[in-house]
C-alpha cells in the first residue's frame, strides 16, 4: 500500500504551468468572466438546484480576483436568457477571451451550451470544453453509451421514464435525474433495494426534474475523485478520495445535494475529501488509467473531474464525467492543482492561458470585429497560422 502520489513527488511541471510562480511580465489580457444569473429568478426552496446554481456567483468573483493578480484586467458578466445583451455586453468589453462559467440558463441546465455556441459564433476563445461536450456531459445516458463503447468500466444502467417501469437490473440500485449534475437530484433515498423504492425514487425524479431518471447499479465502494489538467494529453492531478466515516451507519455513502450544497449539513460533514489517499500502487494507477480514458472518450477539454467508484473486485467504474467542473476554492480542482504547486491565480491564469492558445490554432485573426467584418475571399483563402509554442 502506497500513499497515492505524496506531497513533493508530484512529477515536474509541464511548461505552461511553470510559468505560473511569477507574475510579473505576462501579457494583460482583457476576459470576460461569464457567470449565470437564473438563481435569481427563483426563491430558494423553489427550485430543487438553487444552492447550486447560487454559488457560481462567488465563483465567479473568485476567479475574477485571481485573475486580477495574474495581471490579467477581468469583467464580471452576467448571463441570464438575453442573449442579444450578452452579445451586446461583450461588443462593449471587447474580451480577448471568455472565462466561462455559465452551467445553466434560465434555470434549464440543457440551455449552458447556448453560451459557448454564442462565444463560438463571436469568435471569442474561451475556457474549458466546446459547446458539445457540455451537452453530452450532460446527458448521462449519452455519456454512459460512449464510456460503454470505448470500453471504459461504468454501472449498468437503464432509462426509467415512469415510476412503474420494469427494470432488469440487480438491486441495489441508485436513481439520479438523467440530465443534471452537481448532485442535482442525488438524495438519501436514491439508493434502493427493493422494487417500491425504486418506484417511489423514479417518481420524484420525475415529478420534480420533469425528465427521466437514470437507474443504475449502486456501486458500493470507495469515492475517487480525478480531476484532470490539459489537453489534449490531460494530466492527471492528485487523487481524491471521499471519506464516508463519519455518515451516520444508517445512510448511503454518497455525495448527495445535501453533502454537496448545505453547509453544515450531517452529509456534509460525512463527506470529507481527503487528497492522496491510501491504496494499492496497482488500484491508483487503474483508477488514473480509467479517469484519463473517460476525459478522452467524453472530449473534455482543459480540465474537468472524473468521479469513479471502486468496486469489489478492484475495478473502477465511471459514474460521473465533469467537464467545466466546479472551479470553487474549496472544490476537488483547485484543492488538488495547489497539491502539484498550481495555486489557485495560476489555475485561472492557466486556463485562460489555454483558451489563448486555441485562438491561434482554431481561428486564427478571428475577433468579434473580424467576425462583422468577413476577410475577403483573397486573405480567407490563406492556410490557418501554424502551431506555435
Ligand atoms: N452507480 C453508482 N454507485 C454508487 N454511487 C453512485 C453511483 N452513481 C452516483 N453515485 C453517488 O452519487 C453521487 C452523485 O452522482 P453523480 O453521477 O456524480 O451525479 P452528478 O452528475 O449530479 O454529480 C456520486 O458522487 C456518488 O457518491
Ligand atoms: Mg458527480
């Protein structure tokens, strides 16, 4: 047994994060940290993932502070469903790059890839992944097929659209909304044993999140979370794991929304993150292996978390890919980039770094004014810039 990669021997730095220590001298860059605003709209208590959409409001000054120290000159912009002003709001800022941190419009996660698609038609590079992989991410049956079909390990699961609905698998089984994320959904009594329960947690799936629920076989071992940095080789940062110890004996060892959202709460205080934990040298490498193959199969881009359950047999399934994971101080990305020396301005800094570097690759001369102003068919015809640095 083996501390999995103990503080100090995390391999070097890759080039672009080296860079990071010193601040003086970089480039001021001009970025638009976009945020979403719907938690607004709706009193909390209303909407079933308000302390979760809530919070991405302190994010966002969080980053745009680190990135004030990165020397960067960053604007908070606030994304609600008008998109037309978004629009607007950036012609003003005129950003060399988005910093975007918009998971869900109008209170409707499905809606998060329409920023990502309005930065793309503006021509404005931004961070973390493309429009796409955010809405698969989001689809858990969707991601589970393309896991399934890279031969990467993941439960079994079914597509349940009504409480009555046979199911063929195994008990015990867990229930989750079939696109949220962020534990949205993920209560006590979503792990069941038997057919009532399962019939009983289909319902407030679908009662509550008006969509279908994801029926899965209920893995029940350790928590890892891997939280990935780059693209597109990611590296793989210090394992996480979840400590379940001080749950109370009668619960499921899950991150349920209460363990994720409500400070304070007796989930909360059973779910306790604990980096570089111990276990077999074989099983961290396993665990790493199948992390990184999720990231790749799924397309995440830049950085995202990879949460994968141990089973008994030593084998890692996949139970949730995160793209544009939560970027809180306190969450499994920063804690485990300040584990390898990458703090939390430098972690800001770095992806801003990479959406920089796309610009050159994706779309080169491209700003929102090259975008109002098309090349002429002379200068369009001209090969893409090549790859630098
Ligand atoms: N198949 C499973 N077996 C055991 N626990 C699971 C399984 N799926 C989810 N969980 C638990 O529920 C939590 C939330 O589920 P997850 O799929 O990560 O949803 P979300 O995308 O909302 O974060 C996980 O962190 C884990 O604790
Ligand atoms: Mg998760």
């Amino acid at each position: 047994m083996t501390a999995e990669a103990p503080p100090g021997a995390s391999p070097a730095l890759e080039n672009a994060e080296r860079r990071s220590p010193s601040r003086r001298g970089r480039v001021r860059k001009r970025v638009a940290v976009l945020y979403n605003v719907d938690y607004e709209d709706v009193q909390q208590g209303v909407d079933p993932a308000w302390e979760a959409r809530a919070q991405i409001c302190s994010v966002a000054a969080g980053v745009a502070a680190a990135l004030g120290d990165e020397g960067h000159e960053a604007a908070l912009v606030e994304v609600d469903g008008d998109l037309p002003r978004l629009r607007a709001r950036l012609g003003e800022i005129e950003p060399e790059c988005a910093f975007n941190l918009c998971e869900s419009l109008a209170n409707d996660a499905r809606l998060e890839s329409a920023v990502p698609l309005l930065l793309e038609l503006l021509g404005v590079p931004f961070t973390g992944s493309p429009p796409e992989v955010l809405s698969l991410a989001l689809r858990k049956d969707k991601v589970k097929q393309r896991l399934e079909a890279a031969g990467i390990s993941t439960p079994a699961g079914r597509v349940l659209s009504r409480p009555g609905e046979a199911c063929d698998l195994p008990f015990p089984l867990i229930v989750k909304p079939v696109r949220e994320d962020g534990s949205v959904g993920v209560w006590r009594t979503s792990v069941v044993h038997d057919a009532a329960a399962l019939a009983r947690a289909v319902d407030a799936v679908v009662t509550t999140f008006r969509q279908p629920a994801l029926v899965e076989q209920y893995i029940d071992g350790r928590e890892f979370n891997v939280a990935l940095l780059g693209h597109p080789t990611p590296r793989v940062l210090p394992l996480s794991e979840i400590d379940f110890r001080a749950l109370p004996d009668d619960v499921p060892h899950i991150v349920s929304y209460d363990a994720k959202w409500t400070v304070g709460s007796a989930d909360d205080l059973g779910t306790v993150p604990i980096l570089h934990p111990i276990l077999p040298t074989a099983i961290a490498a396993r665990v790493r292996r199948t992390a990184t193959d999720a990231f790749r199969a799924v397309g995440v881009r830049d950085y995202g978390r990879v949460d994968v359950r141990l089973g008994a047999t030593g084998i890692p399934y996949v139970v949730d890919v995160n793209p544009n994971c939560d970027l809180s101080t306190g969450a499994g990305m920063a804690r485990a980039a300040a584990a390898v020396g990458i703090d939390y301005p430098s972690l800001a800094g770095l992806l801003v770094r990479y959406a920089l570097r796309r610009r050159r690759v994706d779309d080169p001369a491209v700003t929102p004014q090259a975008r109002a102003n098309p090349p002429s068919s002379e200068a369009a015809a001209r090969p893409p810039l090549a790859v630098q640095g």
